[in-house]
C-alpha cells in the first residue's frame, strides 16, 4: 500500500488550526516587529535627497579653433565623460572638505543612546593645532559633556581606546592627545544656561574626502547629454545643499585656474616667440634689401619685363642704327664714285644735318641741269655753280665721314646694352628663385607675426574674461518628499512581517526538525491506521487510568481501548504486541494504562513485559517480583503462577515483568517455551499486553509477531523522526507484523477534555 501523497491540495483548515494553536507567536511576533519598528522609526532620521545640475561646455576656445591642429600644443577640453571624472576627483572633494570643514563631524545627543548629525550651527566646536589634519593619519572622537556652568568633561579616543580625559573643567579647554592639541570651545549657537552631550569626530581631510566621494552620486544626465546630475542623501539637506554647491565651485574653480594657467602659458610663449619671429623677420627683410642693392634690382618681375623691353627697343635701335649706318656708307660710296659728281643722292638719314645739307647739294644740281639745258658748257654761271657744287661735295663727304662714325659708335652701344641686357636676362631666374625664397620666408614670418600678435590679443582678452566650464542649471535642491518609505508604511510593513514570521518559523522548523508534531501530521505521511493519541501527562503518574478518573489521559485510554476492540474482533484474537522505533516514545507508559483500560472492562487481563534488553515494567509499577520471564525461561524449577504479579491498583490486571537481562535475549525469545507459555496464558486470560523491544534498535519484536494477534506501534510527537514513520510505512506494507495500527503519544490535549496533562 502505498504511502498518502497529499502534495497536490493544500489542507487550509488543518494550517488555520496549526496557527491558531500558536497564537501566541503571532502575538509575540507582531509585537516585538511593531516595536522595532517604532524604535526604527523614533531614531533613524528622514534621509532627504538633494540634487544639483550643472552644463559642461563642450566648446573649445578661441585659441583652440583658430589654430586648428597646433590646438594640441595648448591642451583642449575633455568630453563630459572626462569632466564627470574631475568633478567627482579626490582633489576637488579635498577641497570641499578643507573648505567646509567637514572633517570634523558634530553629533548632539537628542535622547539616550540616540545622537544626531547638526550642520552648520553646532553647539561645540573643535580647534585642531595647525597642521594637524594635513598630516592626521587616523582618526579621533571627543566624547563631551557641557553642564549648564559651561563646565565640561571630555573623554577622546583612537580607535576605541582612551588616549585623554578631563572633568569639570571650564570652555574653552585645550586637550593634549597623541595626536597633537586640540581646542575645544562653545559656539555662538551653544544654548546657554543648559546641559548637553555631542560627540565629534576629526579625520584628515584625505579620509573626509574618501567619506564625501562614497556619498555624493554623479552621473550623466543621458549619452547624448553634456549634463552631469549629482545627488547626495542626507539627513540634514542644508549639509547636501552646501556640500553640492561647494562642489561644484571648487570645479568651476579648477576650471578657471586651469584655463588661466594655459592662458599664461599661452601668452609667455606667444610673447616669446613673437620676440624671436620679430628679430628672424627683420633679418630676412635686410637680408632682401642688401640682395637688391648688391644686384641692383627692386623687383625681379619688374626687372625682368624691364630688361625684356630693354633688349626689344634695343634690337629695334639696333635695326635702325645698323640701317643708317648702312645708309650713310652707300651715300658715302655714292659720293666717292666720280661717275656720280652730277648725280643726285638717292639717300636719306636720319641726321638732320645732314639731311639738309644733301637737301641742299641736291638743290644745286638741279640748278646745275637747269642751266646746263640753256647755257653753254664754258658757260661762267655754270662753271662757277660747278665749283661750288665741288666744295659742297667735298663738305658733304666729310660730314658723311663723321655721321658714319657716329652711326658705328652708336651701332657699337647699343649692342654693348643688348649684351648687357641679354646677361641681366640670363641671370633673372636663379636671381628670381633665390629673391623668392627670401621673400617667401618673409611673408611666412611676416604672416606668423601677424598671425601670433592677433592670438596674443585675443588670449590677454580670454584671460580678463575667464568663464567656468560648469554653467549651473540647478542650484542643489532638496526634494520635497523624504526619501525611504513613510513612517505608516513601515508600521504596515513590521505588521506583516509580524504575521508572516511565525508561519515561516513554523515551516521551517518543520523542515528542519525532521519531527512530525501532530495527529494530523501522521494521517498525512502513512496509510498505517490509528488506534488512538495520547495527550501530554502532567501528572507524573505512570498509571493514569482507574475506575473513577476521568481526566484527559483516561478518557483518551478509554477511546483507544475501544479501537483496540474493534481490531481483535476475532474471539481468538487476545495477543497484543506494545512497540515502538526508540526508546523514550512512551510504549511502556502506553502498554501499562492500556491493558488497565482493557482490564475496567471486566475482563482478565495481563501485562507481560517482554523488552528483555531494557526492562522497565518493574520501575513504572514500583513493584518487585520475586521472578521474571527470563528466569522463567530459563529454569524449569519456577512455575508460571511464581512470575505472574497481580497489580493492586486495577482489578482482574495481572503483570509479569521482564526479570533480570539474559546474556541471549535473542535465542530466548525463539525458544519453544515461548510458545508454551503463551498457549497456556491465552486459556488464563482474555487480552495480553506484550510490551516488546523497540524495533528501531533490535529485531526481538519481528520475533514474537508469531504469537500476536495485533500490534500497536507507538510514535511519539516532536520526539518520532520522519524517517522512523518510513520505517513503519514499510513494515505496514510488507506485513511484517499483524494488524498494525498507531498509537499517537504525546499530542496536545483536546479542548473537549478539559484540560492538559503531561507525561
């Protein structure tokens, strides 16, 4: 048969009873949260959130854009991402902390045991020794006590050991620790004429710092965002306000001196090298101006188109020279031919002179054919015209001889120039290469000076108009709502936790005790029926059950002998074996009132004690036999009727204890004499109560199931582990024994029976 599987519904009733029987957990659980909770409450003060924004520029000044890539060698801003981790910096809270003092922390005592942070109007104030905090290595408390005669007594500690205490001494007080001196005076908000106790504490301003980064969040705002919101949690929000704001001047602060410091950097190199570019342009302009004079130039372009036209107009003088030279040699040849005395010259020049003094000759020997075609050869007029015309020949040919060598000379300089351009020509290009590097390296100098003096003005116009980098958005405000949950909410919560910690309780014990506690428990792990339970004893008697008791134990007996009568429904059915798993579970308690219930009936009834290897019958009963079972068993000479005890306390209830422990029990138990005697007794008597050996620990019960009719196995409650109902599940469905049925020890007692008992 298989074991009950109840995993599939959940038995509310049976939980609802569980938890009514434990009503006094919820109440103690409740109460005791509800109190915390009120404790909770009355000293942890409401935590307020306070919160600033602020903008990080992402420009980049002046300087930066206009010079493009050398930007670099001036330093550039940081993206937010950079900012976040400045702002956020051990230096800048280093800063706050030295700032706003908040090294040293003041608690006032508001209540026993319940001390608040104040800020900024604290009562008491410390004065450490100068130089102190730079170096402090490690903290240091002063415990102080003001009277109202503003006496005082202080006690400071290192770590948690005294290290200087004074009493009743007046403020201010200078205290000598092993630190250094430390002053300690009344404040300006010390409230006269009453007594109070604060605690302060000085740390160095690095471990301040630790404290203030671990406090203060900061974060961006959204990737895409240059806004960095940041937010510190504090009971007192005008410590968040003044600690936030203060962040965020001592970055601004930063910012500005940074920016300050590159502007000054900025301007001595500019200054610098503007005074090295002035002096390297002033020597490339003289080196240019000495290159022109040495090679006589004021412009290499206008030089060369200067010469180019130079050579032009001297070719074409050239040309001209050479033709009047050429003009005046065949005039000259004109004249000397003699074949031409009378001729007119054909010629013209450029000579004016000499062109009218041609003019003139020709004149004449036109006179000279006029008269000729009148006069007669020996004519006087034409002779004398004839001598003239001769002299005047004459005059011209030395005239041409002079012109003709006037036109050489004139031939001979202009080729001289033509030469002396075409050279001036030949020499242009290198002359013009090497004037433009001079000239380039004037106009880079010359456009850097310029270039550096505008940025050398527009970095002393940064400088007198710094601006910082975080543009506040929000001032640190404190939200409106505390944060946390309010003060009913948390009497709501620690009111369900009070109802949900005794179920848990329950459950877990129940998972770890390995008990079952309850009849109900039993009815839940084992298809093994129930004969009866059996409440807790209180009485401290061993038998419980008598004719007129009617008290929880003997009605229960009574129930169970009832049940018992139902199993042995068979008239031969009168052998009843009592056991358990362990010892300790109430069989022998069981067995002694049960067969007392049988024997109320009127009937015969016998107690044999048969746990041979712990007998215990004889103790419970407080009797002494003169023989037992085993000495029975053992020795021929003792009859039945020497170890059979009629128990004086019921009627018709007769006993036979175990006797002394044989060094066999086993092979006792199997010997035939067993089976002898029980033949006999169930012609003697009407019901046998065997009270066996616990299974859990040998295996004598097993051994007498060959006798038995039935057996009763009794578990009992918070003592019977879950792995011993296992055990009884197997041996029910292997039929390892007749007839089993449960008998439940040690329950709670039934409200319908009056009252408890226990065992």
């Amino acid at each position: 048969m298989a074991k009950k599987n109840n995993s599939d519904f959940i038995d509310f009733k049976s939980l609802l009873h569980q938890y009514l029987s434990h009503w006094y957990l919820f109440a103690i659980s409740v109460v005791l949260c509800l109190v915390l909770a009120f404790i909770y409450v009355k000293r942890t003060p409401a935590e307020y959130s306070v919160k600033a924004n602020v903008l990080i520029s992402q420009q980049k000044d002046a300087i930066s854009e206009a010079m493009g890539g050398l930007s670099d060698l001036f330093g550039s801003d940081g993206y937010v991402e950079d900012e976040i981790f400045i702002i956020s910096s051990h230096t800048v809270y280093r800063d706050v902390v030295k700032s706003l003092r908040l090294n040293i922390k003041h608690s006032v005592r508001k209540a026993p045991m319940l001390y608040e942070f104040v800020y900024p109007d604290y009562p008491v104030d410390i004065i450490p020794a100068p130089g102190i905090v730079d170096t402090l290595s490690t903290g240091i408390s002063f415990k102080i006590k003001v009277r109202e005669n503003m006496t005082a007594s202080i006690v400071a500690k290192i770590r948690g050991d005294k290290v200087a205490e004074v009493e009743d001494m007046p403020l201010p007080q200078t205290l000598s620790t092993p630190l250094g001196d430390f002053t300690i005076a009344a404040t300006d908000s010390y409230p006269v004429g009453e007594s109070l106790t604060t605690i302060i504490g000085v740390t160095g301003y690095d471990a301040a710092a630790e404290v203030l980064d671990q406090s203060v969040h900061n974060e961006i705002a959204s990737k895409r965002s240059n806004v960095i919101g940041m937010s510190i949690e504090t009971p007192v929000p005008d410590f968040g306000k003044a600690v936030l704001n203060e962040i965020i001047k001592k970055y601004n602060e930063r910012g500005i001196y940074q920016k300050n410091n590159q502007g000054e950097l900025t301007a001595n190199f500019l200054d610098d090298r503007l005074e090295i570019l002035a002096a390297d342009l002033s020597a490339t302009e003289a080196q240019i101006q000495n290159y022109k004079q040495e090679r006589g130039i004021t412009d290499v372009v206008v030089e060369a188109r200067y010469q180019t036209e130079k050579k032009g107009r001297l070719e074409e003088a050239l040309l001209e020279a050479e033709t009047q030279a050429e003009i005046l040699r065949i005039t000259s040849a004109f004249l000397d031919n003699e074949a031409n005395r009378f001729e007119l010259i054909p010629l013209n020049t450029d000579n004016e002179a000499l062109q009218t003094a041609i003019a003139s000759y020709n004149d004449m020997l036109i006179r000279r054919a006029e008269l000729m075609a009148t006069a007669l050869p020996d004519n006087a007029e034409l002779r004398r015209l004839e001598n003239r015309i001769d002299l005047k020949r004459g005059s011209l040919r030395n005239s041409m001889n002079r012109a003709q060598e006037s036109a050489d000379v004139a031939v001979r300089e202009i080729r001289n120039e033509m030469n002396a351009a075409e050279t001036r020509l030949g020499n242009i290009p290198q002359q013009e290469r090497e004037y433009y590097d001079m000239r380039r390296q004037q106009e880079l100098k010359s456009q850097l000076y310029f270039f550096l003096l505008k940025r050398s003005e527009e970095n002393a116009l940064l400088l007198a108009n710094a601006t910082p980098k975080g543009q506040i958005i929000d001032e640190a405000y404190t939200m409106s709502e505390p944060l946390g949950m309010s003060k009913k909410v948390i009497m709501l919560i620690a009111l369900f936790l009070g109802l949900c910690i005794p179920p848990m309780w329950l459950y877990i014990r129940k998972m770890l005790y390995n008990r079952f506690e309850t009849r109900a428990d039993i009815e839940r792990m084992t298809d093994v029926p129930i004969l009866g339970e059996m409440c807790v004893d209180r009485s401290g008697r061993q038998l419980v059950v008598s004719s007129d008791d009617t008290s929880s134990s003997a009605e229960l007996f009574r129930l169970m002998r009832s049940n018992l009568l139902f199993v042995l429904t068979d008239p031969r059915d009168k052998v009843v074996l009592m056991t358990s798993t362990s010892s300790g579970e109430g069989k022998s308690f069981i067995s002694i009132n049960l067969a007392a219930s049988m024997a109320l009936l009127g009937k015969k009834v016998l107690l044999v004690g048969m746990d041979i290897r712990n007998p215990q019958l004889a103790n419970y009963l407080k009797i002494s036999p003169r023989f037992g079972l085993t000495q029975y068993l053992s020795s021929a000479d003792i009859k039945l009727s020497d170890i059979i005890v009629p128990l004086k306390e019921v009627n018709g209830l007769d006993v036979i204890c175990a006797g002394p422990v044989p060094p066999n029990p086993a092979e006792m138990l199997i010997s035939p004499k067993v089976d002898e005697l029980f033949a006999t007794l169930r012609e003697q008597y009407d019901y046998i109560i065997v009270d066996t050996a616990p299974i859990g620990l040998v295996s004598d019960t097993f051994t007498l199931d060959r006798i038995a009719d039935a057996a009763i196995y009794v578990c009992r409650a918070n003592y019977t582990s879950l792995s011993d109902l296992e055990l009884i599940n197997d041996i029910y469905e292997q039929h390892r024994l007749k007839k089993v049925s449960l008998v439940v020890n040690g329950t709670a007692a039934k409200k319908s029976y009056g009252y408890k008992a226990k065992k």
